[in-house]
C-alpha cells in the first residue's frame, strides 16, 4: 500500500497489534498505552513510526489472514476508505461490533443481526473540493488522509461512474470561481435526470458577477441543476430521485441515503416493523425517505427541520393516488420534541435523527403508549443512548439490524424496532 513507502529512515518501533479499534485502526500497547496504527490488523507483527499516541505503518513482519488487496490504487493516501485492505468476513464481522460495542456501553444486549451489505460503486452523493492548484490550474479530488491536500481520483470503487463523470465539469467550476481562500466543496447526487450540484466556499456576492459563466458550465457539461453559495443558479432539469415509485426534487444538498440499496434495505425493515399500523409519525422525514413508502397502508404525520426538505415531501405528496394522507410539518425536534400527548395519537413512530440523535424526542418517547418505535441512525454511539432511554421507559428491544451503508469505513447506520 502507499502508506508503506517513505523517502525517510523513519524511527521504527515494532509492535504487536491486539485488536481494530473502532475508527478502523489497528491498535498495540507499549508500556501499558494503546498505539493507533492505521491499516494494521490484529495479530499483526509491525513496525511502526509513533508520535504520541498515533503511528505511521512502515513495514509488516507478520501479515494477518485476514489481509486483503485494497481494490482502490489510491488507498492509504485518500482519506474516504479505511478498511480496504480488510477480508470480507473480518470486515463484515467489524461492522456488527461496532453496534454490539455500542450498545454493550449502555448496559443492552439485543440479538444483532448479521450486516446488510451494499455493492461497490453504488454511492450516489459525494462531496468532492476543489482548487487551483498554483493559481493557475484546477484540481479536484478527495481530501488526502489527515490532511487539506487533495488526491486527484482516477477511479472510485465506493461512488457511482456518474459521480467520477462529474470532475470535469467541477474542474471548469473551479476555475470560473477561482476561489481566494481553501478549497471549494462540490456535494455532488445522481439523478434520473442528470447531476445534481451545489458548490460552496465562495462569497454569494460573487454568484451574480459569475451567473452567465456558471449557467454556460452546466449547460456545456448538461447538468440538471446548479447551485452555488446556497442559490439555485439553473435548473435545466428538475433533478428527480424515485422513493417507491414517487418523484421527488431535493433541496440543493439535502440530505439523502448515500445509497439507494441501502435505502431500500432500511425502509423494507421499518415498512416491517410498523406492519397494518394506521396511524404513523415519521420524525426527521427528510424529503419523505419512510413516509412516502408507509404512506401506502398508513395515515403519515411527517416532521422535519429542513424547510427544503419539507417542501419537498409535500410537492411529492400532492395529488398521489392509492396512498393514504402524508402531513408535512416543518418543526425543530431538538427544541420543539413531539410530546406525550402528541405522541398517543399514534400507533408506530419512526425516527432518524442526524448523527447528534434525538435525546429530547426520546424522553417523550419513552412516557408515551405508542406500540412501536423504529429507529434510525448513522451513529451507533448516539442511538444507544436514544434505545436505552426507551429500554429504562419500558420498551422492549425487538431487534437490532446494521446496514452497511458506508462502504470500506468505520460508519454504519442501524435499524432498531421497539415495541411496548
């Protein structure tokens, strides 16, 4: 891997790695510390450059079974994938501990069920930067590992083709804006209608001075949309993306599943869960992830932050046919949590929280007589939490389902059925 290779005689020190962390790294102990080493497996034999708590990998003595051929030939320099270089068994066997680990910390010990895996290639949003390089030529690419340095990507086995396609037309952006200060950021989403991109990191005063170049870029490199500093520049195409069978047009950057197999592995196990349930709510909706598909046998009350994200769902909602009413509500769950009253009205709440969770939402949660709560998080860490706090309400830990949605990382989303 590239990390093995230095142009220095670094300081070497050999270790033995014990077990992988849960970022991913390989972890040893001198004098009774822990060592982090990036890209070592347990039972490894390694020497290892330290600086403090952390380590550089230089060589391997003893390799692990469990090593694996990273797939990517910009592994270990770009800061996206961190476990390439593990087998499949391992890696998939990492991924439920990450839950087991997460939940164990919180005192619950639920049956976890073996991860939901999703395919290379198949991410459908990224966030690519975006720079001239010397003042004078574009470069965009991923962050480097640990580090503001870009990687110029000529392959990606975590993102869709469509999504590599884009990085011609971000570097012409790039140097129509010529940005003073840092990197520009691209959030990047296929469509069924072409690219979805929003570019930020640049003053909004400078969009109107650059509106007639920033239109003849996404004409010239056919993208549906083009946003920047926050306003839609053109709209070529509504940008559409499916939910069972609807069309619906996010917000520029709104949220969305990084991947549509992933997405649909998550909503069959919250359609599942809430079963002939009639009455839903669906907290932190999005742009109608859960409730468009629970809207086919249930009445749907859908609360989300975003405002985009709500206008969204209700443009989608309009006028469906064979589904039952989806309410949308613009409403901060943080502040202004669904309370017990609120929440008795319903047969089955779904919520999915950003990585902070619902600590507040949870409380009243767990003081209402709703039948069933299906939760879903990207952070195992803050969804314990969140579970035991309806665990010590008197729910009942049904069932624990990791989905491996980030493919070759130390993240992992995570559905969760309760029922009273």
């Amino acid at each position: 891997m590239a990390i093995t290779n230095f142009s220095w005689e670094p300081d070497v020190t050999e270790i033995l790695i014990d077990e992988l962390g849960h970022l991913g790294d390989g972890v040893g102990h001198l004098a009774g510390k822990p060592v982090f080493v990036p890209f070592a497996l347990p039972g490894e034999r390694i020497e290892a450059d330290i600086e403090g708590g952390r380590a550089r990998l230089v060589s391997i003595l003893a390799a692990s079974d469990d090593r694996a051929e990273p797939p990517c030939p910009h592994y270990g320099v770009c800061g996206g994938c961190s476990l390439q270089h593990l087998k499949a068994g391992a890696y998939t066997a990492f991924k439920r501990r990450l839950v087991v680990d997460a939940l164990a910390d919180r005192g619950l010990a639920p049956p976890v069920a073996e991860p939901v895996l999703v395919p290379p290639a198949s991410r459908r949003r990224a966030t690519f930067a975006g720079l001239m390089a010397g003042g004078h030529r574009p470069i965009v690419g991923f962050n480097e590992r640990m580090s503001h340095r870009l990687v110029t990507l000529e392959t990606c086995p975590v993102i869709r083709p469509e999504l590599m396609s884009a990085q011609p037309a971000l570097a012409a952006l790039v140097e129509a804006i010529r940005p003073r200060k840092g990197a520009l950021d691209f959030s990047v989403t296929t469509c069924e209608t072409g690219l979805d991109v929003m570019v930020s990191g640049f003053p909004a005063r400078d969009v109107d001075r650059l509106r007639l170049t920033l239109i003849d870029i996404a004409n010239r490199f056919d993208l549906a949309r083009l946003s920047a500093a926050g306003e839609v520049v053109v709209e070529r195409r509504p940008p559409l993306v499916t939910i069972d069978g609807v069309a619906v047009v996010p917000p520029p950057g709104g949220f969305l599943q990084a991947c549509g197999e992933a997405e649909d592995a998550m909503a069959a196990l919250v359609t599942a869960a809430v079963g002939k349930a009639k009455r839903v709510a669906d907290l932190y909706a999005g742009v109608g992830t859960f409730a468009l598909r629970l809207a086919r046998t249930a009445d749907v009350y859908a609360a989300e932050g975003e405002a985009g994200a709500v206008a969204a769902l209700d443009r989608a909602a309009r006028g469906l046919t064979g589904r039952h009413r989806i309410t949308a509500e613009r409403r901060d769950l943080s502040r202004r949590p669904l309370i017990e009253k609120e929440l008795d009205k319903f047969d089955a709440v779904v919520f999915d929280p950003p990585r902070t969770g619902a600590a507040e939402q949870s409380q009243w949660l767990a003081r209402s007589k709703v039948a069933t709560v299906v939760a879903v998080s990207c952070n195992p860490a803050t969804l314990a939490r969140d579970l035991k706090t309806l665990v010590d309400g008197g729910y009942r830990l049904d069932s624990v389902t990791p989905v491996d949605q980030f493919l070759w990382s130390s993240h992992v989303e995570v559905v969760a059925v309760l029922r009273r």
